[in-house]
C-alpha cells in the first residue's frame, strides 16, 4: 500500500508541474509586450541661446510645443558656433533624426554639405533661399504680408495722413515689408504719406528713437519699425510725442499699453509647428516655402482694446484685407507685392 501511494503521490506531482509548466507558458505569452512604435524625432541647431527672448527662444518653444501637440522626441542644441555647424548636424543625422531644423539661414552651406549622406533625413533651414535634392527644404516669412498688414493699420489710423516705418539692416526680407507697408498704407488711405529709412543696425536704439523723431517731426502720427531692438526706440519716440504706433513681429503692446495700437506678427514658434506637421505628413520636399497668413504663421494681434480709437468701418476694411491676403486675390491683383524670394 506505501509503494502504491508513493506512485499516486509522484503521478500527481507530475501532473501539477506539468500544469504549472504549461500556465507559466501561457503566462509568458500574455505578458509579452507590443513593441513600441517608434516617436518621429527632431532635432533644432540654433546659433543663439534658448532665451534670448527673440529669434532663439521663440524658435526652442515651437519645437517644445511640438513635441506635446505632435508626441514627438525631440532635440537640441544651443549656442552652435559656425566652425562646429557641421559636426553637429552630422552628429543628429548619425542618430537617426527624422527631421533637422537649422534655425538661420546661417547653417545653409553645412546642410548643404551634410545633408547628400542621409537622404532619409529631412534637413530644414529657416530662413534661408536654397534647396537641394533628395531632402533639403528652406522656409521663410513671406515678409510683404506682415507690412502690409502694418500699413493697412496705419493708414486707417492716422490723421494726419503722413505715417512711417523703419527698417533695420537693408536685406531683401526687410526691404519686401517696408514695400508692403507703404503699399497697405496707400491702398485703405490713398491720401497717405509713407516716410521710410533703415538704421543700417539691430540693435541702436537711439538711432531708430532719432529717426522715428525726424518722421514725426515731418507729421507722421503712426510709426512702425522692422529692426528688431531698435524698434523699441521707435515706440519711445511715439509715445513721448503721444502718437500712435504699430508692434512688430512680436505683440509690442506691454512696451507702451498707451502708444501700441497693435502689433504685425511673424510667429516663429507657430512656423516651427508648420515645419514638423509638415514633415511628418510626408510634404516637406525640396524646395523654398513662404509661409504667412494663409499657413497662420502672419496676423495681427490683439488691439487690447485699442479698437474702440478706429474710425467706423475700420475693423471692416482689416478683415477685408485678411481675407484679400489669405485667398491670393490682393496678390493676383498687384496690391499685395511680390516677395524677392517668390518667382
């Protein structure tokens, strides 16, 4: 009888282990994780610090904003000297980014170079002119529309029918939004007087405060300038003579709540979102992309209560004019100018 039990007692051993054995299997199999999908990763280079409060930073918080909206892995570095613009776009392509965004039309002759080796890669340069084949795209403003949309402000603004707008260095980009100013101005107040210059600087601000003093001085009661920091002595010079003025790239209007009517926009955190969503959807070929209105990286701000100082049917007319740029139909009708970059 033992040896009998003993042989039941070992056959049911047998038969839970094996039971065992076969749930653990299963359980393996069950555990076994999907594998991920992979993140569609991106890379930035910028010649500047992320918190420059301008060019940089504006550029560092689109690509943060990206990689919340898009759920991408995302990449950076700061403060890139040109001897090391190379290496360093190598080094992400080497890792197997998807997309390189060299921020400056700086980093154009070493994408150039970088970019023929990884053509799964996208390489994309803001701001620069040049495109090459399989994967190297530029985006710029289309700058016309960010003056135009100034200048149509002004001339509704003004009374005194005499306005003016500063340019900083005179590169294409800066003369195209000077030239879309003065034609914005002119096409809602044909009666306007246009005053413009350059301060051949970024960053004298007593000189653009001295040459906003010499158009006022002239009856100019709107001012507007395009030149990064000197813009700031621009808004002084309008709110120490008590005239009006138009913000700039950025909403300007905590510079001087009083004297900032509004302010043209060119986000560049809004074109960094544009980049990535367009290449991500596959549509980032070679080639030179200008984005405004129409690809919402160009607009007005808010007037902040400011539009309570238009004269009747203003907000009219800009809404008209919105919609003229964002269908083509100012541009197709020789009101909005050309680009020098648009063929």
């Amino acid at each position: 009888m033992k040896y009998i039990s003993k042989i039941l007692m070992i056959g049911l051993l047998g038969i839970f282990l094996l039971g065992c054995g076969t749930q653990g299997g299963g359980g393996a199999k069950t555990s076994k994780e999907e594998p991920k999908e992979k993140k569609f990763r991106v890379a930035m280079v910028l010649t500047g610090p992320i918190n420059d409060a301008g060019w940089n930073e504006s550029a560092y918080k689109g690509l943060m904003e990206a990689q919340k909206k898009f759920n991408i892995e995302t990449a950076y570095t700061e403060n890139v000297p040109q001897p090391d613009f190379e290496s360093v776009i190598r080094d992400y392509a080497d890792k197997g980014y998807n997309l390189i965004i060299a921020h400056g039309f700086e980093f154009t002759d070493a994408v150039k170079a970088v970019s023929p080796s990884f053509p799964k890669t996208i390489f994309a340069v803001v701001n620069g002119n040049s495109f090459q084949e399989p994967n190297m795209v530029s985006y710029r403003f289309n700058t016309p529309e960010t003056g135009f949309l100034a200048g149509t402000v002004a001339g509704l603004v003004t009374k005194s029918n005499v306005v003016g707008m500063i340019g900083g260095m005179k590169f294409p980009h800066i003369v195209d939004s000077l030239k879309g100013f003065e034609a914005g101005a002119k096409y809602v107040n044909p009666k306007v007087k246009v005053l413009t210059g350059y301060t051949e600087s970024w960053t004298d601000i007593p000189k653009g405060k001295e040459m906003a003093m010499a158009m006022i001085e002239q009856g100019a009661d709107v001012v507007c300038a395009n030149a990064n920091q000197v813009g700031l002595g621009v808004i002084d010079a309008a709110k120490q003579k008590k005239i009006k003025a138009i913000g700039y790239i950025d909403d300007q209007y905590n510079v001087a709540p009083e004297t900032v009517v509004v302010s043209a926009i060119q986000s560049v955190q809004d074109m960094m979102l544009h980049i990535i969503d367009q290449a991500m959807k596959g549509q980032a070929k070679p080639g030179l992309y200008l984005l405004g209105h129409k690809e919402g990286v160009i607009r007005l701000s808010s007037f902040h209560g400011h539009e309570k100082e238009l004269p009747p049917s203003a907000m009219d007319k800009i809404n008209e004019v919105l919609n003229g740029i964002k269908d083509g139909s100012l541009k197709a009708k020789g009101i909005l100018p050309k680009s020098t970059f648009e063929k």
